[in-house]
C-alpha cells in the first residue's frame, strides 16, 4: 500500500510540475498527513525537492511546493550499434547531463570487448556524474536485435554477428541494467526527448529496419516484447531472400545493405560470415576476404548521400525502390496498426530528401481510397542519439513508477 | 473522486469476485465507511449483491460479501452483417440471457430499413429482458467496417454497400448506442466468452478479413481506432486490384468473394454495383443481372465447403491459394505486432480443415529461422456469434469501469 502511494504522489508531481502538499492530498484522496509523510521520504530519497512557497488558488493560503528533482538521482542510457558506442545520463527531470559517444567498428568485434568498451565509457560517465551530485540508479542498454527482457539476452543481432549473447551479465555495471531492443528505445527517446509528438510510428533505419509504435504516449511491444520487425514485413512474397528466411522482406530493399549494393557500394551479405559469435579470430582469418568482397561500413550512408548529391543513377534508383518497398511495408503496416504519424529515423534521415516523396506516394496510392488521410511522412529530429535517449528515459520511467524499489536499497 | 472509488470497488469486486467489505477497505486503502457506504450506493444500483456470509481468513470474524449482481443490470450486444442480424442480452455478471438471430439479405438492403429490422429485433429482446427482471442500459451495434465511434457514423462498410452511415442515429433505441468495428468486437468476444486465451489476433473472415489484436486481455486499437484491417496488408504488391486502390491485398487472395470466384462459384465484385448507399431501388433495377453475374451470397461458404468436401480441384486449389495469402500477411502482422496465437474465426472456422496447414506451413517458412516458435493457428468457437457477444461485453465493461455514470441517471 505504501509503495502504491509513494508511487501515485511521484506520479502526481512528475505530471503535474511543482505542487503543494495539499494539492497533491486533494488529488489522490489520500489524508495530508499521510501525503506529508510520503513526500518526506521521497525529499529523503533525493526524489523530489521542495521549490518555494506559492499561493494556493483555492484558498489563498501560501503552501510550499515540491517537484521532482535534478540534482539527485540520475539514469543511464547505452547503446551498442555497429559503428558506435553511446552513453547519456540524463536526471529525474529528463534533463540530459552528460553525453559520450566512441566512434568504433563493431561489426567483427566479440561481444566481450566491445561490452568491456562499453563498461569503460559508462564508468567513465558515472564518475563523472558522481562529480556533479548525481547517483545513477539504473541503465539501460539499446542493442539492434531482439533481446530476452528477463535475462538481459540478446537473441540475435546479425549486423553485429551476436546470438544469444547475455550481454546484461557481461556488462557488470554497478546498478542494475536492463536490455532492450534498440527499435523500441528509439521510439520512446522520439517519445520522450523528440518532437512532442505521442502517436507515431519511429522507423528505425539501420542494416536491419525496426519499428516502434507509440500510441498515446505509450509503447506498443506485442505479446512478447518482439513487435516493430517492420523490417520483415513482406514486400513482395517472391523478392530476394531474407536472412529471416523469408523473400522479400523490406529490409531487402530498404535496409542499409540493400540500399548501399543496389548503389554499387558494397556486398549485402557480411553477416552471412559473421553469425554465431563473429568472433575477432573469424574477423582477422576473414577480414582481408571480407574487405575485398566489400563489406558495408560505418562511412556507407555519407557515401551513398555523396553519391545522390551528384546524381548518381545507381543511388537514385535505390532510394526511389527504397521509398517504394518503404510505402508499401509501411501501408501493411498502417492497415495493421494505425499510427497517426510515421516518423523516420536511422539512415533514413540523411535519405529523407531523396525517399521521402516516394514513400508518401505510395502510402497515398495504397490507402487513399480508404481513408480521409494519409498519415504524415517526417523526420526524426534525434538521429542517432534516438536509442540512448531512450534507454535513459526508460530508467527515469521506472523510478517514477516505482520509487518504493529505490527506497529500500 | 467518489466516481473513482466507486470504480475502484466495482472493479476490485468483478475481478476478485464474492468479497467482504472489509477486504474490499484492504484491497483499496480506502476507509471501511467509505467502502460500505460505496457498496450501499453500488447495491441500490442493483450492480452489486450481498450473497452471505464467509469466513474472513485472517481475523476468523464471518463477514457478509458482496458480488456483482446478475439479476439487474444488462447490456445488448447487436450486430448487423451481410446475411443476418443478431441480437444478444447479457446480465453484468456477463452470462448471455437471451439469443436472437434473424437470417436476412442485407447486401442490397437500405441502410434505413436493416436498421429498422434490427431495432424490432432489439426491442423484443429488451421487453422479454424486462420480463426477466432485466434492465438494459446500453448497447453496442458491430458492423462490418471502420466506424467513428464517436457519432456513430459507418465511414464505409463495402459488403453491405454503406459509406457514411449515421448508424447510430437511425436505430433510436431507448438506450445509449455505441457503433463500432465487428472484427474489434469478434476479438473481444472471443476473449470474453471464447476459449480463455487473453493473448492472441483474432481473424475475421468474411468478404472483408478484419483483425482483433487482443494483448494482455486488451483490445489493441490504433491511434484512431482503425487497427486490424489485415485485409488490405500487401500480399503481392503487383497482384489483383483491390477495392481498397492497392492492389495485391489479401482480401483478393482470402475474402470470402475471392475464395467464391476461384472455386467457380460467383463473380467477386459485387461491391462495385452497390457502393453509395446500395439501395433497395438500385438492387430491384440492377438485381437480375446481379443474379446472372453471379453475386455471392449467404450460403456461399457451405457451397465452397461442399465443393471441398467433394475435392473438387479448383476448390482445392483457392483454399490452397488462400492459405498460403493468409500466411503472408499474417507472416506480416506476427512481425509488426507479435500476437501469441492467431485465432481464425468467420469463414475460416468452416474453411479450416482446407486452409490451416497451408497457413501454418508459410508461416514457419517465413518465421521459422527468426523465432524459437511461430505462433500457434486455432480456430475460434463462437463463429457468428463473436461480434455480437463481444459488443454486450463491450457495454458490461463500460459499466464496471465507470458505474458513476449509471447511478446519475
């Protein structure tokens, strides 16, 4: 019952800003002395913070408000994606602290160095966290693959050339982590940290396409937590085989692989010789092969805009197919779940100028005699710091919802 | 807040059934006088009943408990489709009262007279209702097709012919009418009164194919309530046109009008002749050649499933076809949205011993190598009676959820 309430006046001050003891008793129907008592303990806990004396409208009385504190408690959000690594610690009032991004190639890389990568930046993060007051309480880490929420397993992640990787235990962080897939982060980090919007579909463009779907405010993740695999949604049931082992699925069209062969760039199929655990000893008995058959890099999309820049045929032509297979999963989509907006983000920024109007045209073709309109085709703002931003959030949602858990330890 | 506490004892009573007050003070961290005097309120409502006296466990004092009450409150679940009407009564306590179904042709009916039929039909059921000591306090009308819930409008439900139908308006019955989507309420139905699953896609085969995406026992609706349309996700994005302006949908590999033309039986487009408001008129001038293109109609399925039975080869041979198209798109939707079991109601429950394997086979194609698991394909039991069902549950959970608004009227 106690951890019931807490959580309902935490949840109060949190949605409504700064509020008074008595507004928050009027509220939520408990006694004042009971919220009194309940908001001491979450002053005690570095949760909330008294801000100063305001008027009280209904009675004129001056009452001391509280609202939720910066200064404290904090959270952290990492990412392991394919060329990056991210951390941001970010405060109970979703205030972003620090940022730290390392530049680095993971895609031949054992799942225990580039974690021992990863620990080094957050611990470097935390302390300095620790330096300006704050007490990070939990992280979370994005990854590009669908993950086991209860074991902090990473099930499969092929860019990264990861199966069942139990990357939560590996991390060895000293606060708890939880491990999510990077398409549902990006989607709350749009959510949380991006453009105000709360009912969108964020199409995350990596090598692999993953969705997340908001709906008023909140995320959508199926039975399981695997939902948003926009990428192997089918385009054509007779296309190009998939790694899923379906054909035709939008990532064979849409995805960076794709899009980077179909431009001339690059070979499609690195992960084929990177699945198990890809392991460094492959990548050096391998590496030479691999970079000659050409395996895409972290530079691919800025060579793929270089190349759209000059006009570039080969590159028009696969964004033009790009935005097509992107119209057309997305109309599936759309008939299945009805967003209110799409939202691209990943590689779909920089491409945005040249797949945009094909995907809306699509959409329009495909569903416009359906409805009264087509939703919105735009951009994230976040672009890559979608992800992080969202893992960091999701650690802030937890605390609001529960800070009894935090009270004990 | 007493509208909140009122629900909140409501609630607690409908998911823990029989209860003491005393428990219920526990349960909620309300006081025992306000819990007693909500329970006094809730009583003279008739929604909830002292039914004795137990045991409490912990104090070993026998109190009185109280359940929600059967005997009073009802709602009416009404459902108009393409070959009959059906109404059903269902107390609170959620056990079906009365059943009244009608057999009609309503494809080239005025929207004007099937609403006149089903209000007769309606009405009796109330009066018989009220002889049974049944009051009935709302409604739900499930039609084939997008609704906008909040003026009771049909925006277009093609298989009966109606584009911006103010359904809700036209049927007058003495009580508040929600108008919403059949393939929403068939899910619902089968969740409430089916076979126990509270995780799983529900398909509604009929011309249309329309979904229920039931997660964690609630229905998954979309940011404007449009979700589940699965029958225009892209199965072949080159394939037959589609009423929708696609082309390749699934309704044209899986509709019951698709099935019907590959088996030989009737022309599929009879949708075309009967857009705007399909009148009587229109049908009386253009049904005999109607008649000789052969429009589908009611027995349609038990014909196909004759031809089936037969082995007739084209029948085979579309059911095939449709299986394999159903297990595309559902390929898609398991991607997009990760339901744990797929529920094939409507024409599939007929046509499954033809089509499941086929279904299951693309679908472990296509899903084998990504999930431990493809989600598992049954078919639903309450066949027609789901949507009519799941509209009276509709009302029933309404009330629970918000009994102040009944006991201010």
């Amino acid at each position: 019952m106690r951890a019931r309430n807490l959580a309902l006046v935490l949840g109060e001050v949190n949605s409504r800003g700064p509020v008074t003891r008595a507004a928050l008793a009027e509220i939520t129907g408990l006694t004042k002395t009971t919220v009194s008592k309940l908001v001491a303990d979450l002053i005690d806990a570095g949760l909330v913070v008294e801000t100063g004396a305001v008027r009280d409208g209904e009675r004129g009385r001056p009452g001391v408000v509280v609202r939720v504190s910066g200064e404290h408690v904090a959270s952290v959000g990492l990412e392991i994606n394919v060329d990056y690594l991210a951390v941001r610690v970010v405060d109970l009032s979703r205030t972003v602290r620090l940022r730290r991004t390392q530049a680095v190639d993971n895609r031949f890389a054992q799942p225990g160095d580039v974690v021992a990568l990863l620990r080094d930046l957050a611990l470097k993060a935390v302390d300095d966290a620790v330096d300006m007051g704050l007490r990070v309480v939990g992280g979370v880490l994005a990854v590009p693959g669908p993950v086991d929420q209860r074991t902090g397993t990473v099930h499969n992640a092929p860019n990264l050339g990861w199966r069942e990787v139990p990357v939560a235990a590996l991390l060895e962080l000293p606060f708890p982590v939880q491990v999510e897939n990077e398409a549902n982060l990006a989607a709350l980090g749009e959510l949380w940290f991006g453009s105000g919007l709360s009912d969108f579909l964020h199409v995350s463009g990596e090598i692999g396409i993953g969705a997340g779907l908001v709906v008023r405010g909140s995320l959508f993740q199926g039975s399981h937590g695997y939902a948003g695999e926009l990428g192997h949604v089918v385009v054509s049931p007779d296309g190009p085989a998939c790694r899923c082992g379906g054909r035709g699925c939008l990532e064979q069209y849409a995805g960076q692989d794709a899009l980077a062969a179909a431009t001339g760039l690059a070979g499609t199929d690195v992960q084929a010789t990177t699945t198990g655990n890809g392991s460094r000893a492959a990548a050096a008995a391998g590496g030479g092969a691999q970079a000659a058959t050409g395996g895409t890099t972290a530079g691919d999309i800025s060579r793929i805009v270089a190349r759209l820049q000059a006009q570039d045929p080969a590159a028009l032509a696969a964004c033009e197919r790009a935005g097509w297979a992107l119209g057309v999963a997305l109309s599936s989509a759309i008939n299945l779940v009805d967003p209110d907006t799409i939202v691209l983000g990943g590689i779909y920024g920089p491409l945005f100028p040249w797949i945009g109007e094909a995907v809306t045209a699509t959409l329009t073709s495909r569903l416009g005699q359906m409805r009264d309109a087509v939703p919105p085709v735009v951009v994230s703002r976040l672009g890559t710091e979608a992800a992080a931003l969202g893992a960091a959030g999701q650690v802030i949602q937890r605390v609001i919802a529960d800070p009894a858990a935090l009270l004990q330890t």
